[in-house]
C-alpha cells in the first residue's frame, strides 16, 4: 500500500543528500550559481531592450526570448534545492555499473520547455508556416523527453542507449528543418542574414549536449565528475539561451518593420 508520508520521507532524505554534495561540489555548485545569477540579468536586460518593441509578430518574438531565462532561473534554483536532482544506480555494463550517481534529471525539463522557446522564436524570425513549427516543436519535446528517459533508465544498459538513439532521431528532424527548410522561408521573409547566424549558433551548440552525454557519466563515462559535465551543459546554457536571445532581441528591436511583415505563422500574431 502506499505510503506518502514514507514516500515524502525519502524525498526529502534525497533533497537533503543532493544539496550537501552539491555545496560540497565546487565546480557542481558554481556551475548551477552562475547560471542563476545570468538569466537573472539577462531577463531584467531583454525587458529593457524591448520595452519599444510592438506589433504582433516583433513582440511575440520578444516573449518568448523573455521567457527562457525565466524557464532557466527557476531550473537552476530546483537543481540547487535538490528538488529536481536525484541519485541512480547505473545498470550492468554501465563503466560505473552498481554505483549511485548525481542525475540532474531537472535540466531534461527544462530544456523541454526552452528549447521550443528557441525555436518559436526562431520560426517567427523566418516566418515559417504554422504546420511546420509544430512539427519542429514537438520533436524537439520528443527528443528531450527521451534524453530524460535515457538518462534515468536504470533496469537496462542498453535500454538507455535505445532512448539515446531515438533522441538523435527526433533531433534529426529538428537539424534538417534549420539547416534546410527554414532558411528557405527566412530568405523569402528578408530575415536570412540574422537567422543564417542564429541558426548557425543553435547548431553547433546543440550538437555539444549529446556530446556531452555520451563522454559523462550518463554514457560511457569517460568524463566521471559531474562537476565537469554540469560546467558543460551551463557553458551550453549560456551561449544557446541568453547569448542568442540576446543577438535576437537586438535585431528584432533595430528592424521590427522588416519583421512585422509576414505571411507564415507570423500572420496569426499580426492578426
């Protein structure tokens, strides 16, 4: 029968544990502390930069660059209270197999909810169609939601390389709309400079993730300080969210007529 005093009993064991190792973890806890104290700046610095900003589509573009740092203020505050980290035992055949280590199963959600920011804001700049962002979005949900599946499967070694697999599928489908549909539909919008840069960015930086999950301790581990590869996914963090937010916003509020024009989904914000 189930127990839910007993269940919130080890949940807060479990907090209590992963705070102390994370205050114990230098690297881990400034990894986590920079990344708050940036989307804290980078929010109030976007609010700044478009209080100007008005129309339909230029604003929609600007709510949603605004509501990545806020996503990844409150992310980063549920990994420092413990509440969105937990400890799993790696399966057999894992190079770590039956010891506890540090998930930060938290960043897995909170991608799921700014990446598809990114890449609304992204689609509104190139004026896609409203069919096409969907399709976009809710593979890049999909590919998030098995990374989170691949990162806390513990019953199966190969299980979790399975969701590894099928993430990079879903995140396939989001490479090739950005390297080769989307930029079709910016140039026509007069947007192809500024998201031939953006898109470059997100590319190369997205492409570092998986990367690092392979080579920490979720994968092969070959990197097995979690300190380290939390430095990486906030490195990531900080150049893919706030750094092309930033060079986003800034073009938007110098050329909002160019992109008040528009015939894709850009329509339904202008409506």
């Amino acid at each position: 029968m189930l127990d839910p005093i007993g269940s919130l009993g080890v949940l807060l064991q479990t907090q209590g544990e992963a705070v102390s190792q994370i205050q114990n973890d230098v690297l881990l806890s400034s990894s986590l502390w920079v990344n708050v104290a940036l989307a804290g700046f980078a929010t109030l610095l976007f609010v700044y930069m478009g209080r100007n900003v008005s129309g339909g589509r230029p604003r929609l573009i600007w709510a949603a660059t605004l509501m990545i740092p806020l996503v990844s203020i409150s992310s980063y505050l549920g990994l420092l209270s413990g509440l969105t980290v937990g400890f799993i035992e790696m399966p057999a055949g894992h190079a770590l197999a039956g010891e506890e280590v540090m998930s930060q199963w938290g960043r897995y959600l909170t991608w799921a909810l700014s990446t598809p920011l990114i890449l609304l804001a992204l689609g509104l700049l190139a004026d896609v169609d409203a069919g096409s962002l969907f399709a976009v979005i809710a593979a890049d949900v999909g590919m998030c939601l098995t990374g989170l599946a691949a990162a806390l499967v513990t019953s199966s070694y190969l299980s979790r390389w399975l969701f590894y697999a099928i993430s990079c599928a879903f995140f396939a489908v989001v490479l090739y709309a950005l390297l080769v549909e989307w930029p079709r539909s910016a140039a026509s919008a007069g947007t192809g400079d500024i998201f031939g840069t953006l898109r470059a960015l997100t590319v190369v930086l997205w492409l570092g993730y998986p990367i690092i999950w392979a080579v920490g301790v979720e994968g092969f581990a070959l990197v097995q300080s979690v300190g380290l590869t939390s430095w990486g996914y906030s490195a990531l963090d900080v150049l893919a969210k706030y750094v092309f937010s930033f060079l986003l916003l800034r073009w938007v509020a110098a050329n909002e007529a160019a992109v008040s024009v528009s015939g894709g989904v850009g329509a339904f914000a202008d409506d």
